[in-house]
C-alpha cells in the first residue's frame, strides 16, 4: 500500500539524499543473477512513484540490461534505485530499503527468484510470498531477456 510520506533517505555518505513524496509499505527481494551482484548477496527494493520523487547529489546509472538502469552514489557506491527505462518505464523506481531509517517501515513481503537463491543464505520473513524463476517470468514476459545469463 502506498504511504504518504515526505519521506527521507540517504546514502552511507549523504551526498545523495533522496525524498519520496510516496513510498510502498511492502519490500521485495530478488536473487536474479544481476541483482545479486549488484546488491552485493541480494538486493530489495520498495516501490515509489517517480512523480513526487526527488534524487539528488552524484548519482551515477548504469544501464544494467536492454529493460532497466541502476542508480549509486558515485562517492560511496551506495545502491539507490532500480528502475525499468525501455518498452516498461512503469511510473515507478525501486529505492533500496536501506536508504531509510528502518526501510522506511515496509517489510519484507515477496522474494522473486527464490529458486535462485545461493545455497547458503535464506531471508526470513512471515507471510513472505517466494516466487521461482519460471512463474515469475511466465507472468512477466519481458524479464526472460533480463536475467538469462
Ligand atoms: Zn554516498
Ligand atoms: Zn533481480
């Protein structure tokens, strides 16, 4: 459910804050092949819509496939955002939880690529919905291209 905000944000080093005028109250976390090496282990994000939103400081964007670009801090490397740029520019970006105190107060609520997870980590949550690679991509065709190594 989206949330009224202001909220705030930062990165390790601050040079980058960030306000969302709205912010999801739910995180997700994938294990695709390139979000666990971007994000280090895995990487989560919660949803808020790019209207509203202000970014500001050294960000610097890596356009990670054909569909999405990822933002970091260029003085701390903090992960700031995910978001799709071509044929899906949905509206939305994916902020990194950590950027808030507390995640911004979302929870964990869906893990996507669960099946592709490394064998020796597990996050745990309550009610968490784990979706494998084959359903996730079935419901969302446009993804087989992005996460195919
Ligand atoms: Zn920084
Ligand atoms: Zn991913």
């Amino acid at each position: 459910m989206m949330r009224d905000g202001p909220f705030h944000g930062r990165c390790l080093c601050g040079a980058v804050r960030v306000t969302a005028a709205r912010l999801d109250d739910e995180i997700s976390a994938c294990h695709c092949d390139l979000c666990t090496r971007w994000g280090g282990g895995v990487q989560m994000g919660i949803e808020a819509p790019a209207d509203g939103l202000s970014i500001d400081g050294p960000v610097k964007v890596h356009r990670s496939s054909r569909l999405a670009e990822r933002g970091w801090c260029d003085t701390c490397g903090s992960a700031v955002f995910f978001r799709y740029v071509e044929d899906r520019d949905t509206g939305y970006l994916e902020l990194s939880p950590g950027l808030f105190d507390n995640a911004g107060g979302a929870r964990l609520t869906r893990v996507v690529y669960a099946d592709r997870r490394p064998h020796g980590y597990w996050l745990e949550g309550e009610d968490v919905a784990r979706i494998g690679r084959k359903s996730y991509e079935a419901d969302n065709p446009h993804l087989s291209q992005e996460t195919t190594p």
